[in-house]
C-alpha cells in the first residue's frame, strides 16, 4: 500500500535528522497527531503537505520518494 510506503519514508527522512515527530511537525506547521497518522500509513496526504514535508526535510519531491 503507497500510504504505508510512504510513511515509512517519512518516518525514515525524519529519524535521520534526529527530530521526534512534535519537533518536526512544529517545523513544518502540521499537527503532531496529522504527521503520526501520516508516518503510520493510516492517511491519504494531499500534494499540499507532501510538498510541506519535502520542504521541512530541505529536498526535492523526487528525493522524497525515492526508494518507494
């Protein structure tokens, strides 16, 4: 399932940059329980966010699906 992959990536990009989920929604001004659901597979994300997410983690759209 894409969502599930999806997450998982995020979930990835945001241990490596050694934030905890609070720090990096805050970051990217998304609530904490929204990112959660998001890293866990359990939400459809819009483009919106997807391209927020992208930005917070300072890469492209493409680096950010790379290895899906």
């Amino acid at each position: 399932m894409i969502t599930k992959r999806f997450g998982e990536r995020i979930r990835e990009l945001r241990k490596q940059s050694s934030m905890s989920q609070e720090k990096f929604a805050l970051h990217i001004s998304m609530d904490r329980t929204y990112l959660a659901s998001v890293e866990s597979g359990k939400r459809n994300i819009s483009l919106e966010n997807i391209c927020k997410i992208a930005n917070g983690f300072g890469i492209t759209l493409e680096e950010l699906f790379q290895g899906m």
